[in-house]
C-alpha cells in the first residue's frame, strides 16, 4: 500500500476493482465502512461478481474478467478528455511535461523495438529527450507533442465509454458513474482510495492494470495524500514480510536485486541501479543503493566481506532466468530438479495447470513439506479419486512432513498491507513435535555445512563464507536475527566532524547510517530502525492518533522510516503549501516540513529548492510514462487474456500479451471460445483463507463445498438447477461442484455477443475438514505476466455442464 | 467510529448482575428488583454487514459449540438454518429493488432478539428454565430445560431449537457471561465493520439514528430500525434499508408478536381450564353431599332374585 | 328393539344375592391399563400445562422425564382405548331411549331411576363418556403427535404446531372433565367399581341400574 489501512478512512471515493476487499480482507474493511459512515465517503466496487464488497457499495459496475485495461483506460481518456485532472499537481508532480524521443512509437497495439521471435521488446526507444546538460527535456506548459502529456491524450483518446461497453461489457451508465466519481477527486479537495488485489495481478498483463490505477491517481493528484493512494491488499497476514524479506526469486532483502551473470563485478551490478538525477537537484534516493547493498553483503558474510573481495559480492549467485515456482514446477516436470523445499507453501494447490504440477512432484527424489498442517502437496501421491488421480504406485519421490509451529506458538512479528512491522508475542506451546521454522532451517544449514566441509561440492565455498555467528547455531535467536535485518554499526560511525554518531556494536537508528565501506551491516534497509538502539519498535501498541488522521505513529513501526504515507510530500504544493485545509498532511513550515507523519523527503529542503517528492525516481516526479521500465510497454495498451470469448476488438493483431512469459506447451494447452465459450475466473471465499482453513472446522462449517457461481440465465441456458452437480472443464483440466444460481453474475453482452462467466471458488481441495474437491487450478493456464510472472489465474475459458450427482 | 468495549482485565470481575436482577422467570412468580438495571441491547447494522460470518465463528468459539460439516445447497447460507450449535446464522437475500433498479445483496445475522415481551419465556412450562434479566436479556438455563420445545412455540421469530443430543432447547444468550464482566457479545467483538455494536438500549437507539441518517443521504429513503413494538421492543434490534418491508431480509417478521394461539394457551386456557376441572371435582362432591349415594336396595336385589328365579 | 344388549362373557349367577358377570378379565386389564395411562398422562400433562402443578413432574423423575414418558404414555393409551373401543363400541351405539334418559337428567341426578327408560348394558351417559372419551383420544394422539419435536419436530410448522398445542391442551381439560364424570358416577353409585375390579356385579346392580340388560341376560330375549 502506498497508504495505510487506517487511511482509507480519510477518502472521499473508495474504489475497490481488482479485489474483493470485504471477502478477502474484512478486518481492513473496517476503514471503507468508517469513511462511508463518518464522512459520507462513496463506495464504488466493479467487478465480474456482484460480491460482498458491492453489497455494501453505492455504486457497483460489472466488467468482464480480464478487460480492466479498457476500462481504467476509459476512466483515463474520461479525465483527460473532459479536462478533470489535478493540473499542478500533474505539471509539478508527474512527467507530463517530460518529452519523448522521436523514435518511441506506438504501431496497432505494439511499441517500438518489438521482436517477435523473442517475444520481447528492445527498449532502448523507450526514453526522454536529453539536453546537453545531461538533464531530460520538458515542457512545462505540457504543449509540446512529444511530451508525455500529449503522447498519452493521443494514446487514451480511442478508449470512449462506448469501447469500453464493447470490450469489457461494463454499460455505459454504470462507467460513467464511475468515471465520474474518480473525476470528483481530481482537485486536491477531495481524495480517492483504490484497493485492488489479485484480481489485477493475476493477468497476463496484471503489472500493466496497476500502471492504468497509478496513472489514474497521479491524474487525479491522489498519491501521497490521506485518503489516496493505490493500495495493494496484500493476501496473507505477513506476505508483506515475505516479499519484504526477499523471497521473491530475483531478490535480495529490501528490494535490492540479486546480481544477473551479466554482473561479474559489484560494481557493474550496482552501475546499474544507481540512479544518477534525470533532472536538476533531485534526491533520486537510489543513489544509496551502494550502501544497502554492502550492508546487505556483511551481514551475509561477516567477516568474511571485505573490500578485497567486493564484500563478497562473488559468493551471491549469478541469475541467469527467472526463478519462480512456476519455472521451478517446469524445470521439476522436465526431470531437471530432484528435491523441492516447500516452507509453507501448497503449490499442487496454489501453481495453475495441477495435472503438470503433480507429474513434476512425481519426478522428484525427494519433496519436503514445512507446515503447521497437512497440505495437499504433502499427499500429491495419495489417490483420492477424481480429486487426486494418481497411482501411488508408480510415485518414487519420497516426501517428508516436517510439523512447523503455528504462527501463535512462536514470538515474532507481522508485517501487514500497510508496511506496519508488528509483533506478536507467543501464545501456545509449539504442538507435539512441532519446532518453529528457524530452528528447523538452522539445523539443515548446519548439518549441510558439515557435510560439505567433510565432502565439500558445488558452491563449496560460498555457503561457508556465509556468518552464521548466532551463540546457539542451531537455535538463532529473534534477538539476533532482528539485529541482522535492522544493521548496526560495525566499527564507531563518525560525521563530517568525526564526531561518533554510532559506536560500534550499536544498533542503526535509520537506513540513513547505513555506509558504504563495511562499516555498518543490516540485511534489510528499510526495515532498518524497527529494532534500534531504542528497542523494539515493533512491540509499541500506542493507539493515539493526535491528528485524527488515523496515524498511529506509535503503534508498531512502518517501513520506511516509521512513514504512513509515501511520497507524502506531495499533500502539498510546489510552495509547500497543503494543496486544501481538507487534506493538510505535510507541509513547509518556513524551517522544515511539518505534520502527522514522517517526512517522505529531507526534512529541511525548502520548497524553492525545487526537489521532486518522488525522491526515489530520478526524474524526482512520478511516472505516467514509464520509460523502459516495463517489459511490455510504457503505457497500457488493452490486451486480451490469453484464452478470451472475443478477439482483441482494440487492436485485432494482439493475441494476449505480445511479451508475456510462454512456456512449451502453454500454447498448446490454450482452449478456444468455439469449445469454452465461457469465461472463467477464481477467487477466495471470506470464510476461508487461501488453502489453508479446509484445514479448521469451523471454516469448514462455513463454507463446506465446492461451487460454481453462474447467472440464472446461463444455468437456464444449460439446464442447470440451484444446487445441482455441474462440470466445469477447461482444455487443461475439470472440476465437479454445486452450482450457486445468482441474480449477482450477468451474462455480459461483448461487441454484440453474450459471454457468460462462472465464478469458481479456490479454497477447496482434497485434504482437510471440507468436502474433498478437485484443485481449482486444474483449470487454469500457467502462461504468466511479463513483468512479474504472474499465471493468469483470473481470465480463462471454459464449458459448464449438468451431471447427475447429489442434488442439495 | 462507535467507542468498542475495551478489552477486560485479567483479573477476576464480580459478575454484573444475576438471580436478584431477574424480571421474569418461567413458569414462576416472582418479585422483580426494585430498580431495573440500564437495558442493553445489540445493533445489527445490515447496511454494514459484509457477510463474513466471523460472528458465527465467534459464537462457535466463545460458547464451546461444535457444528457439522454441512453441504451445499446452491446457497452462501451455512449451515442452512438455526441448530442447537449455530445460534446466530447469516441469511443471504438477493434482492432487485424495483425502485432503482438495484441489485441489493441483503444479508441479516439471524438470532435471539432478546424481546422486552419473550414469547419463550411465556410458553416455558419449567420454572427458571428462561429468565429475563432487568437488562433485557433472556437467557435459557439448561440445567432446568426440560426439552418440551414450547419455547419453539413461543417465539415470534423461529429462533429456538432442540438439540438432537441431549433434548434441550439452546439459542443465542446475548453472551450474557460476557456482558455480567463488562465486555460485549462475542459476535460484536468478531466483527470488524461494526455491524455490530453494543451498548444500552438507549446508545444503541442514538447510534441506530446516525446511520438511518446516513442510509436516507444515500438514497434509502425508507431506512430505519428495527425495534418491533409488537413484543414490547427487542434488544437485539436492526437497522435495515428497507425497514417498511423487513420481510425481504431472510423473511424477518413483518410485525411480529406472540402468537394468539400461544397467548390463549398460556393465558385463558390455563385458567379456565383449571377452574373446569375443579368445578366438575366440586360438582361431585356437591352432589354426593346432598344426593348421597346412590346405593342399590334390598328390594332390587330381591327384583333380581325374582328375575332370575324362573331360570334356576 | 333388536340389537342384543348382552356381550360376550356376560352371564347371570342366581343365588342370593344374584351375581352378574359384567367384564371380563381381558376387559379388565385393558380398562385399567387405560385408566392408568390416563391419569399418568393427567398428572404428566397438567405438569406441562400449569406451573402450579409443575411438582408433579417429580412423580415421573423430573422434567425431562416428564417430557420424554407423557408421549409414550399417551401411545400406551391410544393403543389401550382402541382395545376398549372395539370391545364397547356395539353396545355403546346410540338409541332413541338414551335421548329421553339424557332428557330426564334431573331424575338422573337424583337417582330416581324408576322414572327413566329402562337401560340396556351402558346408560346413555355412560355412551356420551365412551363416545367423547373416544374422539378426545383420537384428537389427543393427533395433535400429540404434531407437537412430539423428539420426533416429528420437521413434519410441521411452528404455526401447525401452535394450534395443535392449543387443541392438545383444550382437549385434555375437557377429557380431564369427563374423566371425573366418569370416575365419580363410578363412586356415587354404589356397587359399579366392582364391575371393573372383580367383573362382577350384584343382580340388584344390574336390575337398579341396566336393567334391561339383566332381563336379557336372564331371558335371553330382549
């Protein structure tokens, strides 16, 4: 988020598309039904689904899955075209005014630079202008038709409502209202929240849906402001943690990037991402990425990172791919993996096309399954009939169940949504034979680190160059490993005066201590300060809020730097000045920049100074237009799902996203919409969570089946009655369940044409307290976002049929 | 934002009220208390609710009950109706208002309304096995249940039910342990849009009054609450969007009040019918006071003798 | 007349005084069983009914008791009385001499039988207990029945319910009634509880009272 959750109560227009907000995260709602109710905020939700959120609404349009682009397009040309945006803010604020090279182009649907063999696109077209002097070219006055502002009039101008009713069946009414709420908050009197989830992310072009929600924003003036904000709801309590810690494939901690093999040297890594300032005087924080890194490095290696040896920069791997699940199950099915690690995780459940997934986990020596409960992944090899067809016979891969603690018998903390590192303290003795997660990771490390001194192996060196100097190596203790994730100083920190600021040993109060030379350590920069010379700012539990702006910034801590809002400074004008009474946050006292929250910026730069509040672009602004920065373009362009009822009625020769990650076979597998003419989509239900609560009896109680949500049009079509056994089958798998016959699915009418589209519940497996189902993901395809890989479980097609069975 | 109920202390709490708090009791007279306690009651706010069901799990948790694993039946509703175990039940109406055109997904946490006149309480033969507190609350002790189902009978809102297990009639006791303590029902303390608040009657009215306000500037020109005079009020009461039609939440009860048929039975016929059998008893020992006996003389027995003299 | 008024097991033994078998031993037991059943379900029913009497579920253990037993009790009764019905019902048929006995019920009351039409085996008040006893017991075990939740809990509505509790309790006060009717008439004249004890009664019994059952008894004819 780059708000909070206790800030969405300070919003004027809560939009939710995306996500499914009261289902999938009711306790955060709480922040939408307080706006509505204590300052009359409107609630708009669109979605394939009348849902739980659009009970609570005002306003609710539907859209067929898959077309967001369209619509956040049309609500974008809606803005520019009526001349409904916030202008100083999006002169000042945004690269409106930046201009383009001449040689970006945009042809029927593609960007310049596109190679179709590779499915890729050169991006070097996609640039600023620059003068001599270095600096990116702009024209203030937004004039110039080369400059961001007027490339995106020309590239939006197409997306009218009518389109919009066309490709996403949303009418025209129903868009207008929308588009005309958004409109309403273009003036930095009133603000607008977006919420979305995985219903954005989960598309073959998902990172681009995000883009159109920012650019709204940014159109609007929302970000940095209470009440704005684009605002990712994070799925699982700590899954902010997790990607924070760097789980994700091609990470570091802290969102610093594991080097490519194209990096041999430290500094050809951090050449890269150093960013040096696009235009004059601006902060372009990343130009402390060095630091993080380094810091990053000794906390890795200890002792053993030394300036000599680039801080033991050659022991991180060197990325030649991509390696997420998705790839590990692909590597898995070509009998390219032998044992697979699964902390955690459920992925016969969670990774699409299960039929490959359980072939891959066959194919393994060994599969070990870390969890607090019995997963589906843990019995891949058990037959349970239509739900898990497999010969158990014929499955040599040999699996271990490790119990893991559950969350409550262990001390730690939580990072939710907003970025908010909380802790919670242990409640339960760990069950039977259960050990936490870090006892269990210390023993394998330590046991394989004395295998390979006895026998050494392949990357021999690297794993014993890693510091493992806890007092108790089998048992690190959260004290030590808080440590390691805030920094500290390594040897006495002095200033430009030598005067010490930090004795050696102490820990980092802020990321700003962090240096460059080895002399401090921290894996994690921007949690640093959450455990710093003052303690655990984790564990603060103050529920003040001074300015009634819902900043509690005492209770726990909010990376980065304890901040609530990012980019804050942008509440107020380029003279520092709230851009309203009605959403004064930060502001420029005349000395420094005063209010609730932490400053997103140094505290003491005067407005005229005329540095950016989007300190960690080196532009210092916002971006409508993204540069290179993303792999299929630098705006969006409407792209189908890869399986769709319709062809692409925008630009016909797009066949979904043209740089969207295809493995052999994805292709292959795709259905048509002569044999699937429906559309598909998969979602959570509130009363479980994810795969997990099939597990707990009580969630079981509450939803304790399988089910398929269709119109009473299209059960009618087919024969369906409420609460029979239907099929659904898509060209990869099928499903069986009960069908919800609702009033709250209507079929769409798209370029002319009825297209149905059945919702299909995930939560349901094969093991566990609720009625056994096959997994949802037998259905889905895993061709995958190009920007982060993302399977497109949202939007795909598939047939329904009525079968004999129990009928409720 | 309603100011929740904080959280309690960890040492013990001497109970609220109690036996000396009671206004009614089953099937026994009694003297109420003076001094009636504040009434209490929860707000439902359905134009809040989210439908999320954490207060039936809560329910489930606080009070120790088990519900089985059902099916489904082509609906969210689950389990698909009241049960000895699941005492307060979301019921899901979809809804197409004519009038804008609307799709309303209405969705009502069903369960014991506490009524201020309880139809329960009234058709209960078991002396003390329903009581009303002063507060408002009407809670069942089982220990004096005798499992006859009357209360079923009674109530005015179908909420009651019988246990297939041990026969006793079980449904939602507005937490009442938890209230005696100071802290709200479990299910307000679950829920996390404040579709549920509790407080005294009279906040929970003044609240109630707040939201109505906000549903009419939305357009719901007939919201407001639900508090049904029919059984003197309730003290679990809601605000509905529509309270002109409460029958389209799930069929909640149009005007609800006791049953005249209940009312007959548990009024008049106790009274008549008693007094019939005791004027029928004193009718005959009237009679036989100044008829006496009606014995058979020496003169019928010689008649029969005679009778049967001709056969010997 | 033409109808028989003698039932099977009745017979005459002169003697002195003479001695009439009334019932039979068969007769006897069904009637007691139901006469038992009846009043336990009395006491269990009027338990339920009132809480003045709410104590006497003490007599069956308790409340739950009293709940579980009243019903199966009543299906005892039930299927008792149907004995009893189909052992009386002939003779319990109506005639137009019971309509004039029923109009000289002060004689009745006063025990001035002289005055009244001579009485086959059952008077005509004894006919109005048999034919009311048997439709409140067909009325009771119905509506028993639809207000039985152990069991039937899911055949019918609250509102079915409702009026079939009303009708269950309504019915029992008057069967209840009739009940003392019939256990007083019993008492009051003198020499009939013998018939239901020992089968037996004495012949001026029977002249005094059913006298016209005694001559056919006695002449065979009627």
């Amino acid at each position: 988020m780059t708000n909070s959750w206790t800030d969405i109560k300070n919003a004027d227009v809560i939009w939710i598309m995306g996500g499914n907000a009261a289902e999938a995260h009711p306790c955060g709602f709480k922040w939408v039904t307080e706006a509505k109710a204590e300052r009359g905020a409107k609630l708009m939700v669109v979605d394939p689904r009348f849902n739980r959120s659009a009970a609570v609404a005002d306003h609710y349009a539907p859209i067929r899955s898959g077309s967001d682009i369209t619509f956040l397009s049309g609500v974008i040309n809606y803005l520019l075209t009526n001349d409904k945006i916030h202008k100083e803010y999006v002169r000042n604020y945004t690269n409106a005014a930046f201009i383009v090279r001449d040689d970006f182009e945009f042809n029927e649907g593609l960007f310049s630079g596109y190679d179709e063999s590779k499915r890729s696109y050169d991006r070097s077209t996609w640039e600023y202008k620059f003068g001599d002097d270095g600096f990116a070219l702009r024209d203030m006055t937004l004039q110039d038709p080369r400059c961001v502002f007027q490339l995106m009039k020309k590239h939006f101008a197409q997306y009218t409502p009518e389109l919009v009713e066309r490709v996403s069946g949303t009418p025209k009414d129903k868009f207008l209202k929308v588009a005309d709420w958004v409109a309403s908050t273009a003036n930095g009197e009133r603000a607008m929240t977006i919420m979305y989830a995985l219903g954005w992310t989960q598309h073959s072009h998902g990172a681009q849906n995000i883009r159109c929600a920012a650019m709204i924003q940014l159109l609007c003036g929302n970000i940095g402001i209470p009440g704005g904000g684009v605002n990712a709801l994070r799925g699982h309590s700590n899954v902010q943690g997790i990607t924070d810690v760097g789980t994700l494939t091609a990470a570091i901690p802290g969102y610093l990037a594991l080097p490519t093999e194209q990096e041999p040297t430290l500094e050809s890594h951090l050449a890269k991402r150093t960013f040096k300032p696009l235009t004059p005087n601006q902060t372009s924080y990343w130009q402390n990425y060095r630091k993080f890194y380094v810091s990053f490095l000794k906390t890795q290696f200890g002792a053993n990172a030394t300036k000599e040896n680039e801080f033991g920069y050659n022991y991180l791997p060197k990325l030649d791919g991509i390696y997420d699940c998705i790839k590990m199950f692909d590597l898995m099915h070509q009998g390219k993996t032998n044992g697979l690690l699964c902390q955690g995780f459920n992925p016969l459940m969670a990774i699409p096309n299960t039929n490959k997934s359980r072939e891959a986990l066959s194919k393994l020596k060994f599969l070990v399954s870390m969890d607090p409960i019995e997963t589906d992944t843990a019995r891949f090899w058990e037959n349970h009939g239509e739900f898990n067809n497999i010969d158990p016979a014929k499955v040599q891969t040999e699996v271990f169940m490790l119990p893991v603690t559950s969350f409550a018998e262990e001390e730690g903390s939580v990072t939710n949504s907003s970025r908010v590192i909380q802790w919670k303290w242990k409640a339960a003795d760990p069950y039977f034979e259960s050990r936490t997660d870090i006892d269990i990771l210390a023993d394998l490390f330590v046991r394989m680190r004395k295998m390979y001194e006895k026998d050494g192996g392949k990357g021999k060196e690297a794993l014993l160059a890693v510091d493992w100097s806890y007092k108790d190596p089998l048992h690190p203790s959260v004290d030590e490993l808080q440590t390691e994730l805030n920094g500290k100083a390594l040897t006495d920190l002095k200033d430009a005066e030598g005067k010490v600021v930090r004795a050696a040993g102490q820990r980092l109060a802020s990321f700003g201590e962090m240096r460059d030379d080895g002399s401090t350590d921290g894996c994690m920069w921007i949690y640093t300060g959450f455990y710093g010379p003052t303690g655990n700012m984790a564990q603060r539990r103050d529920n003040s809020d001074p300015s009634g702006l819902g900043v509690y910034g005492n209770w726990g801590f909010s990376w980065p730097a304890n901040r609530r809002i990012q980019y804050n400074r942008a509440s107020a004008d380029p003279d520092g000045k709230p851009w309203s009474e009605a959403k004064k946050y930060m502001y420029w006292n005349g000395e420094r920049w005063t209010g609730p929250d932490v400053p997103d910026y140094v505290p003491t730069i005067p407005p005229d100074r005329a540095v950016g509040p989007f300190i960690m672009n080196a532009e210092g602004v916002s971006r409508l237009w993204v540069r290179g920065l993303m792999a299929d373009g630098p705006f969006p362009v409407h792209m189908e799902p890869f399986e769709s009822p319709v062809g692409n009625l925008v630009f016909p020769k797009l066949k979904g996203n043209p740089v969207a990650r295809v493995f052999k076979g994805d292709l292959e597998a795709l259905g048509t919409s002569k044999d699937f003419p429906i559309v598909g989509t998969t979602y959570r239900l509130t009363e479980h969570f994810h795969y997990w609560t099939k597990a707990v009896h009580a969630n079981a109680v509450m939803q304790p089946e399988f089910f398929v949500e269709m119109s009473e049009e299209l059960a009618k079509e087919k024969g369906i009655k409420h609460g029979q056994q239907v099929r659904v089958w898509s060209k990869r798998g099928e499903v069986k369940g009960k069908a919800v016959v609702t009033k709250r699915l209507k079929p769409f009418k798209i370029d002319g044409k009825t297209v149905h589209e059945v919702g299909l519940p995930l939560n349901f497996g094969f093991i566990g307290e609720t009625k056994k189902a096959s997994p949802i993901n037998g259905l889905t395809s895993a061709i995958g976002d190009s920007n982060s890989q993302t399977p497109e479980y949202k939007a795909f097609l598939v047939n329904v049929e009525p079968i004999a069975g129990p009928v409720a | 934002m309603f100011t929740p109920v904080p959280n309690p202390t960890t040492s013990p709490v001497a109970a609220k009220f109690g036996q000396q708090d009671l206004i009614r009791r089953s099937a026994s007279s009694i003297t109420p208390p003076a001094k009636r306690q504040t009434e209490v009651a929860k707000l439902i706010d359905v134009s809040k609710c989210i439908g999320c069901k954490a207060c039936q799990v809560a329910c489930l948790e606080w009070n120790n009950l088990t519900e089985e694993v059902g099916v489904n039946v082509g609906v969210y509703d689950n389990p698909h109706d009241l049960t000895a175990n699941t005492w307060t039940l979301m019921r899901y109406t979809e809804y197409e208002n004519a009038e804008s055109g609307n799709l309303e997904w209405l969705i009502r946490k069903d369960g014991c309304m506490h009524c201020e006149d309880p139809g329960c309480l009234k058709a209960c033969p078991a002396p003390g096995a329903i009581v009303q507190y002063s507060n408002g609350i009407v809670d069942f002790d089982h220990d004096k249940c005798i499992g006859c189902g009357y209360c079923i009978k009674g109530c005015p809102f179908n909420i009651p039910r019988i246990s297939q297990v041990d026969q006793k009639a079980y449904k939602c006791s507005l937490c009442s342990d938890r209230i005696a303590v100071g802290q709200g029902p479990a299910c307000q303390k679950a829920c996390p849009t404040q579709a549920i608040v509790f407080g005294t009657k009279d906040e929970m009215k003044q609240w109630a009054d707040h939201r109505i306000k906000d549903l009419k500037s939305r357009g719901f020109k007939n919201a407001g609450l639900y508090d049904p005079p029919g059984v003197g009020g309730t003290h679990v009461m809601y605000v509905l969007q529509h309270v002109d039609k409460p029958q389209i939440y799930a069929g909640l009860p149009n005007n609800p009040s006791i049953s005249p048929l209940v009312e007959v039975w548990k009024g008049v016929t106790k009274y008549v019918g008693l007094a019939a059998i005791g004027a029928f008893a004193a009718f005959g020992f009237l009679h036989h006071a100044l008829a006496g006996a009606n014995r058979v003389t020496e003169e019928d027995e010689e008649n029969a003798e005679r009778l049967t003299e001709g056969r010997r | 007349m033409s109808k028989s008024e003698v039932d099977a097991g009745d017979s005459v033994h002169p003697g002195k005084p003479v001695i009439v078998d009334r019932y039979t031993l068969p007769a006897r037991i069904n009637h007691w069983i139901t006469a038992i059943s009846l009043v336990l379900l009395a006491l269990s029913g009027l338990a339920l009914f009132t809480p003045a009497l709410y104590f006497l579920t003490g007599l069956f253990g308790g409340g739950q008791l009293t709940r579980i037993i009243h019903p199966w009790i009543g299906v005892v009764l039930f299927v008792s009385f149907l004995g009893l019905f189909f052992r009386f019902f002939r003779l319990n048929l109506w005639e137009k001499t019971d309509s004039v006995w029923m109009s000289r019920l002060r004689d009745v009351l006063a025990g001035d039988e002289n005055k009244l039409p001579e009485v086959g085996k059952y008077n005509a008040g004894q006919k109005m207990v048999f034919w009311s006893m048997s439709l409140f017991i067909l009325v009771l075990i119905t509506s028993g029945v639809v207000i039985w939740d152990q069991y039937f809990g899911n055949y019918f509505t609250i509102e079915q319910k409702r009026i079939a509790v009303l009708i269950h309790s309504a019915t029992a006060i008057v069967a209840i009634c009739v009940w003392i009717v019939h256990v007083y008439a019993a008492i009051w004249v003198r020499g009939t509880i013998g018939a239901m004890t020992r089968g037996k009664v004495t012949g001026g019994w029977a002249w005094r009272h059913h006298r016209r059952w005694l001559k056919e008894l006695v002449t065979g004819k009627n």
